[in-house]
C-alpha cells in the first residue's frame, strides 16, 4: 500500500466517529519465559486487549466504541443485544450504556449446560445485574435474534429510538475498532523493530478478524497471516463472515482491496466437545500461560486459541524463524461465580 493511500484509509478511519473511552495502547509484551518453557520455538508476543478497561476489558470495547457513537449521535436512548449468560459482548454493552445514559437490553440464553457450579450463577451476570441491564433469558441460541427483534418492534411502536446491536458488534462499523488496533500496534511493533509472521487470536462472529486483516494491509502488513481460531462455529461459517466484514471495511475506509475466502485461516479443529467446554489442550494452555508468565486466559476463547498457537509450536509449524502475536481479547469474568 502506497504512502498516499494509506493517508487517505487513515484519514477516512479518523473521520468516522468514535467514542473512544478505552485504555489505549493496550500492552504489548514479549512472551519470554513461555519460550523458555517451550524449548524454544518462534519469539511470542502477546497483545492485552483483557486491559481496554471498562466493563472489565476485553476486545469488545473496540468494536463497541464505533457502532454506540454511532447510535448516540442518531438520538438512541435503548440499545438491545444478544449472547449467552457469560458473554463478554453483553457485559461490554450494559457497561458502556451505563456510561452513556442509555437502556440496555440483553437477551441471553444460558450457559453451556454443567459449567455452573450448584447455587452459583456466572459472574457476568452479577455484573449484568449492577450495571442494571434488563435481562430477558430464552432457552437457546436460536431464540435470541427474533426476540430481541420483538423487543425493539414494540419499544418503537411506544416511540422509542432502539438500536439492535449485532452479536458481538461484528458488522463493518464495529470491525474498524480493530483496523484501528492494528496501526496501533504497529506503532507499537516497530519500536520494538519487530517484525510478525503470524497472528493468532479466537474469532467467531468474525468482526476481530475482519478488522485486523483489513488493518494488516493498511499498515503495511500484508504478509502477516491473521490465524483465527474458532471456540464454536465450523471454519467456513466463520471465513464467509469475515469476508464479509472486512469488504464492508474496506468501502467504509475507500480502500480498494478485496477479500476472498481462500485468504482466510481459521481452524475449528480445537473446539474439543462444544462452545464453553474445556479440552485437555485449552487446560493445559491456561495453566502454562499463568504459571510461566502469570497472564490469565480465559476458559472459553483464549485458551482455545492459545491451545492451538502451542500446538503449531509443538509440530513445527512454527519455528524459531517466525515471530508470532497472539491477541488476549480479555473474558476472564467467565473464570468466576457469584451467589446465584
């Protein structure tokens, strides 16, 4: 990418509102003692989104920030969103429309069945709960979308200006918070005059991916593989939507690029036995991130996704050549229970 257009893709990301209330930068620290505990292998980065700040942190805060400027500018006053009962997107939202003023609505369904503890509930919905979010729970996955719909239908029809944010605010809009991301770190990168081969991170709604693959090119990056690792979905569900996010960025952005699926690497192979259901692999992956660098996962998207990077290490592919970053996209809160 020429100096000229990047100017102009990075004035179009300026131009485009933004709420701007995370910790930014986020981290970026070299994973040493991991290598050591590895034997060896590629240099590991790792990037600490778990500390955007509100809400507790996590990638979500970067996606939100786009898509609720957006909303607050066209005079919302009920933002209406969807997840299970231990989603970090549901936590960021009620955490930012409390800063905001506005209502917030969640239509969750529960958590993977025998993950909670007798007489416990998750602690996102504690959190929930003190950010005062009206809380609507169905009992499946499928049953979110059209009740959240029905929701916002009827708070329309009482005059009420509702947005209806998409899972994981995983459209265009919310996916420039990680275009954005990226010229971060790699201002963050060339201090360090480091150069990456490979990025892995948990992609599932897709918007993570998206934005950093479309903030890859724009920051000169272009040879960097983004390496998303599914904790739920089948790999080609989750590479249709990336493309489609990321075109949609790249219009946004008046950048003329063009994303094809057979430039997309996500690998489901890792999910083990469903979403929120712990693998030996995922365990293992915790417990050696804590206990060599003292960095907590999470137990349903960072440990799987850093399961994978370990064992891309531990078959080569991945060697001592190549430099890798792995994106901690936060969610700790699913480590914990509160009184139910």
């Amino acid at each position: 990418m020429n100096i000229n257009d990047y100017q102009q893709a990075l004035d179009s990301l300026k131009s485009i509102p933004s709420l701007n209330c995370g910790f930014y930068p986020t981290p970026l620290e070299e994973l040493t003692c991991l290598r050591k505990m590895l034997g060896g292998g590629p240099r590991i980065f790792i990037k600490r989104d778990d500390f955007t700040g509100i809400g507790f942190g996590g990638n979500k805060v970067r996606k939100l920030e786009y898509v609720l400027a957006k909303a607050v500018a066209e005079g919302v006053e009920v933002a209406i969103t969807i997840g299970t009962e231990k989603s970090n997107h549901a936590r960021i939202t009620a955490a930012l429309c409390a800063r905001l003023g506005l209502c917030c609505i969640l239509v969750l369904s529960p958590a993977t069945s025998g993950t909670i503890p007798p007489n416990l509930k998750p602690a996102s919905r504690f959190i929930y709960e003190t950010l005062k979010a009206e809380i609507h729970m169905v009992e499946n996955r499928e049953q979110r979308s059209e009740t959240a719909e029905m929701i916002a239908a009827d708070l329309s029809e009482k005059g009420k200006k509702v947005v209806n944010v998409p899972l994981g605010a995983s459209v265009p809009l919310g996916a420039l918070g990680f275009v954005s991301a990226m010229q971060e770190t790699a201002v963050q990168l060339r201090q360090l005059e480091v150069t990456l081969n490979y990025i892995f991170h948990a992609s599932t709604s897709g918007g993570t991916q998206a934005g950093l693959i479309v903030g890859c090119h724009m920051a000169g990056y272009e040879n960097t593989r983004v390496v998303g690792v599914s904790p739920d979905d089948p790999a080609n569900v989750i590479a249709t939507k990336v493309v489609e996010i990321a075109n949609g960025c790249y219009k946004l952005l008046k950048m003329h690029n063009c994303l094809s699926f057979d430039q997309v690497k996500v690998l489901d192979e890792y999910i083990g036995p469903g979403y929120g259901l712990d693998t030996p692999d995922s365990i293992e992956s915790f417990n050696l991130l804590a206990a060599s660098e003292g960095i907590f996962l999470d137990p349903i998207y960072t440990s799987k996704a850093m399961a994978a990077l370990l064992d891309w290490v531990r078959k080569g592919k991945l060697t001592d050549q190549d430099t890798v970053l792995f994106w901690h996209t936060g969610g700790q809160t699913a480590l914990f229970f509160t009184p139910a």
